[in-house]
C-alpha cells in the first residue's frame, strides 16, 4: 500500500482564475505537516494515524468530493472543533488560503489515491486476465516484458497509467496475433493486481513522488497528441468532466480499457508529458467548482448572510468590497479560520444559528459571491 504522497498540484483554483491566468498551488506534503502543526491530529486521524475524538478524515469524503465539500465540512464543524480546542486548552496555528489549499491536497491525496485492494484477489487477476502470458514473476518470459519484480511503475500512480498506456499498442498487437480478446479491467481489478505485484519478495516500487502541473504544456500536448481529435477541451462532454471524482488507478483503467477502441496508433508518451496531460485534465474537472450565482444568491439570503452582511451598521464587511481576488473554497476555509469564531458570537447574539452547507451549497454560494465583484 502507498502511505505517503509528496504531491504537488499546480491548479487552478475558479473559473475566474483562469480568466486572469494565475494558479495556486497545492502541495500535500505541506498540508501533511499543517495537518500537525495545527493540532488537527490531535483529534483527528488520516487513515488511522492520528487522534480518535474526531473522524478519521482520510475515509470519510465520498466519490463526489470536491474542494467545496471540503469547506463546507469544515465550516459545519467549526462549533465543535472551537469548544473542543478551548476545553483542551489549544491554540491552533493560522490557516490562510495557501494553508488550506495544502490541506485541501493532503486530504485529497489520503483519501483518493489508492483503494484497498485484495493480493488473493490480484494474484488471480494476473493469471485470468493474461497478465501472466508474458510477465514472469521474477525472470523474464519474454525478451521485450520485463519480469514484474522490475516494474518501476507500481509505486507511482501517474507512472502507472503511463506505462499501461504505452503498453497497450505493444498489448494490442500482441493479443492479436495470439487470438486472445482484450482483457478488459475494472478499477478494482487492478488495485487487487497492484497489491499482489507489490507484496512480491524483491519488487521495487519507489515512493510516491506525483506532480501535476496545470500548466499550458498539457492543452498543448492534448493537441499535439491527437486528442483534440475525438474529445473536446470543455464543456460537458470535455474529457476532463468525465474524470470526476476518479482516481489515478480509475484514470489508468479508463486509458487501457479504451486503447483497443481508438481508431488511430496510439501516441507515446514520456513521463513528464503523462504528468502535464494528467494534471491539465485534473485541475479543469477537480479544482474548478461550478456553481450558479441565482442558486448562491438563496443560500446567502437563507443562511442569513445577508442579515449581517448587508447591513453597514452590524460592522460586517460589504464583501464584494473586501477582495481583489475571486473566493475560492480556499478562501472561505480561511475566513473561517480567522473571523468565524467572533462570527459565531455575534450570530448568538442576533439568535441566528450557525449556518451549515452542503457541497452544492457552497459551491453556489461561491459563485454568487464572486458575481458581486467579491473578486474583482
């Protein structure tokens, strides 16, 4: 099992960001260190490791998890969290929004990128689906397949999927003139298959080591590539909205089980272009949320927003005057870090409760907000 990603996410954080053309960065191994510094582990864990008062955050986000979703988590257990700091005496550090985007890409990375598979399972996999034809175990079968023990792609998701699809014209070709159909796989089949090929005695996995960037390298190389061809850059049949909620394991399926469909050779590509492929696709379909400003605009009249924000004599801030930049779910993460608990007191006072979102609630909020000129 993979238990620690050093992941670095170049992405773009709102639509409206990439109108202006900057990026965020997120990097996992930051929020890891956040993670403790700001006494969240104290009572909280991420997969195990870590407090017992609180969830283990590392399993409870759901295949719809979004950055927003995340937010709205956190804004709906401030109350709690607030009481249980002060009752254990616990100060906790500052949170702005470069903070939480790297938290946001730890939670993310703890959660999503690997899924539990089954080595019982993966071993019979290996056979069945002819993995085994060519690969031996630990020599090699085949002059041109490497013996499983030398895969160097196992312990690297986008190193994964780059390899099984440069391997599959090799496959194609091979199957082809063996007379075997194309096995096809399902994400699971190959989380149990890469558990099985990890535990082998003497495989080499390297740690994970992901980088995606959201850099204009990877439309250029959808482009070049050929990929322009049959799937569209935006929209909702874009390539990047069929990859929500997936994992890079889901990801690597997807290309292989579409290799024996597509109508052209398939293209090579290197590490580094697999990586500016898989991290323009991500940061389109992940880190983008896609709210309506009509359906923010109830929210924030519902939640009673409004009641405070609106009114210049409750000396709360007319919040499309407060930002040079749009908010994000980063942002509101932030705000509720530094303002949310004076928020909460004067909310008491007015007998307003505590407001609490859902995902979709928050992503429209968001939109709403930045409609007002929240970012300008």
């Amino acid at each position: 099992m993979i238990t620690r990603f050093a992941i670095t996410i170049l992405a773009l954080a709102s639509a409206a960001h990439m109108v202006m053309g900057a990026t965020m960065s997120m990097d996992s191994a930051r929020g890891e260190q956040l993670f403790s510094k700001l006494a969240c582990v104290g009572c909280h864990s991420i997969n195990g490791q870590g407090g017992k008062i609180g969830p283990d955050l590392g399993g409870r986000m759901d295949r719809g998890f979004t950055p927003a979703s995340l937010a709205s988590a956190m804004w709906n257990h401030a109350p709690v969290m607030w009481s249980s700091l002060r009752a254990r005496g616990v100060v906790p550090g500052d949170v702005n929004e470069q903070a939480a985007a790297d938290l946001f890409a730890y939670f993310y990375s703890a959660r999503f990128f690997e899924r539990p598979g089954d080595a019982g399972r993966g071993k019979q996999w290996f056979t069945e689906k002819h993995c085994a034809d060519c690969h031996g175990l630990r020599q090699a079968t085949d002059p041109v397949a490497k013996p499983v023990v030398e895969w160097q792609s196992t312990g690297s998701s986008v190193a994964l999927v780059n390899a099984m699809w440069n391997h599959a014209s090799t496959m194609r070709q091979e199957f082809a003139r063996r007379k075997i159909s194309w096995p096809e796989l399902t994400a699971q089949d190959l989380a149990d298959i890469l558990l099985y090929v990890r535990n082998l005695p003497g495989s080499v996995h390297p740690a994970e080591a992901l980088v995606l960037s959201s850099s204009e390298n990877g439309s250029v190389l959808f482009d070049s590539k050929g990929c322009d061809a049959c799937h569209s850059h935006s929209g909702k049949d874009a390539l990047s909205a069929q990859l929500r909620g997936q994992t890079l394991v889901d990801v690597a399926v997807d290309m292989w089980n579409h290799a024996p469909r597509m109508a052209k050779e398939i293209p090579a590509l290197n590490l580094d272009e697999m990586r500016e492929l898989t991290g323009y696709l991500w940061a389109q379909q992940f880190f983008v949320d896609s709210g309506s400003p009509a359906a923010g605009k109830r929210v924030f009249t519902a939640k009673h927003c409004a009641t405070c924000h609106d009114d210049a004599s409750s000396g709360a801030p007319k919040l499309e005057n407060t930002r040079q930049t749009p908010f994000t779910a980063s942002a509101m993460v932030s705000v509720l870090w530094h303002h949310g608990a004076q928020m909460m007191e004067q909310m008491k006072s007015k007998g307003i409760p505590w407001p609490r979102f859902d995902g979709a609630q928050m992503t429209n909020l968001i939109a709403y907000l930045n409609s007002r000129g929240g970012g300008k």
